[in-house]
C-alpha cells in the first residue's frame, strides 16, 4: 500500500495543473487542498500556527510540497533592486515576482514579494552585529551591515514571493496566510518554530525551559511514515542502487538511512533533517533525474558484466 502510495505521488509529477484523476470522488480541488492539509502536510514544518493569526501561516517547505504536488514549476521573471552605499541611512531592498507554470508550461500565476534592510528586524540584527564587531575591535559601518544583510534581504523577497505565488496558484489562501510568519525574526529564509506548540518538544521536566525550535526537534510520526513508504516505493522501483546513488549524492541521507538485511533503518533524525531527505531525495522525480538514469545505467552495465 505504501509503495503504491509512491508511485501515485511520482506520477502524479509528470501531471499538468489539475486535480489527479483518482481524486475525482472528492468533488472540488478544495477538498483535495483539506486532504493534502490534513493528511499530508507537518505542523511546524510545513505550516504553523502563530500567535495572533486567524489562519495558518505556510512556510517555505509547505509552499514547496504544494509545488510537487501539483507539479507547479516556478521561475523569476522579475527582480528589481534598489541600493544606497552612500550617506546616513544605507539600504537594499528588492522587489521580486515569481511566475508558475503547470505541467504544459503554461503561465497559471504570479506571485510578489518585497523585502529591505529597512525593515526593523533587519535593522536589529545589524545592529547587533555591528557591534559585535566593533568589540573585536573591527571597523565597520552600517554600509558594511548593508552589504553583509544583501543576499539575506534577497532570499526572503523571493521567499515571499515564491509562496504568494503557490497560494494563489493552488487556491490555498482559503487554508494559509503567509503574513503572520513575517512578524517574526527569519533570517536566510529559517522557517520559524511553531510558537503554539513550541513547548511540547521539550523533555519532561524542562516545562520552564524555552524551547529549542524545530532545529533540536526529533522528526514526527508523520514524517518517518513518509519516509519510509518512500524508500519502499523507490526500492521497489529501482533495488538498492537508489540507496548507493544517492548515499553518494546528499550526505544525509547516507548518515540517516541505512539498509540491513533488506530492511530499512532510519537514525534519530531532527524535524529539518527529515524535511531535506523528503525534499532531497523521497520527492524528487527519480524518473526525470537525468543524472540518476545515466548513473543507473551504466551502474547495471557493470554489475553485469
């Protein structure tokens, strides 16, 4: 049940923009976002509920499981950048729209999203660590901070853009808000703990400790089961060369993902961990990984030669 499980999301990658076929019985592309919502998707990884916000907040990783999903390829088709190295109060800001594309390439919408150093959170941590800096005895400016914050300020312009743009290309501005994340301190695109439920992470006894976030987090249930019906699915598929190929391709998943016996075993492994293996390995097409293919075939040639 689980390989199949698999092999319906692989499939389901070479789809254009619609609702799959054997989801029919649900009625509207609404009820498959609920599903998805429901039964797929992680708090705290892909969504979290944030203190103060009516709706959930989508993060980057949950925007990007939408993606897959509905096989929604994105492209930046603008950028503008404003820049002042100069005087009193230096800044950068961009401004950015990402475009979506369904299976058959054609444009289904677009997304945007700004960000500048000027912006108070940004301010703070330049501050901060200018004077940081300033105590190691360093000379630096707020035009140095500028240009230390530049590609920070333009990885979450295009985060925001990227997850306005799925939201409103899958309609799950119904379930999602992306608002409520920005009120808080991501800095290179960090998904942000989920504040609510943030204290049920911590060991017994540690009830007046804060909590250490998603970082320090061991995975869900939710997440191993997604794991593990993914190995089943691709080792059903491919036998134990997919786990050889990409041991060698992303390192965590060599450290995390063992084969015993025919058996897979999984190491502790932190709620991002899980997230990058799923995002790196479990969800991506093997089928349209050129690379693996190439690899694959030569790796057969020899074995049985």
């Amino acid at each position: 049940m689980m390989s199949e499980q698999v092999e319906r999301r692989e499939s389901m990658a070479m789809m254009p923009f619609d609702v799959p076929s054997e989801w029919n019985e649900l009625g509207k592309a609404g009820n498959a976002l609920t599903h998805i919502f429901k039964a797929i998707m992680v708090r705290g990884v892909d969504y979290g509920v944030l203190p103060g916000g009516n709706k959930p907040s989508c993060y980057k990783p949950g925007a990007e499981l939408l993606s897959k999903y509905f096989n929604i390829r994105d492209e930046i088709s603008e950028k503008t950048c404003e820049r002042q190295l100069t005087g009193e109060n230096p800044y950068v800001s961009y401004t950015i729209r990402v475009s979506g594309f369904n299976g058959r390439g054609e444009k289904i919408s677009d997304g945007e999203g700004y960000c500048s150093s000027l912006d108070p959170k940004y301010m703070k941590s330049m501050i901060t660590q200018m004077d940081k800096m300033r105590q190691k005895g360093d000379k630096v400016s707020m035009i140095n901070m500028v240009a230390w914050i530049d590609n920070t300020i333009l990885k979450m312009a295009i985060k925001r853009a990227y997850v306005d743009m799925i939201l409103r290309a899958t309609g799950a501005s119904r379930i999602f808000t992306q608002d409520a994340e920005d009120m808080y301190d991501v800095i290179d695109g960090e998904v942000p703990p989920d504040i609510e439920n943030s204290h049920r992470s911590q060991p017994a006894g540690n009830a007046g400790q804060k909590s250490s976030g998603s970082e320090e987090r061991e995975m869900s249930a939710k997440q191993r089961d997604r794991i593990m019906e993914g190995l089943e699915g691709k080792m059903k598929k491919y036998g134990p060369l997919f786990v050889e190929y990409y041991g060698q391709k992303e390192p965590l998943f060599n450290a995390k993902v063992k084969l015993k016996d025919g058996k897979f075993v999984l190491n502790p492994t932190t709620v991002p961990e899980a997230n990058t293996i799923l995002q790196n390995v479990i969800w991506l097409d093997s089928e349209a990984d050129a690379d693996f293919q190439a690899w694959l075939k030569k790796r057969k040639a020899v074995l049985t030669a």
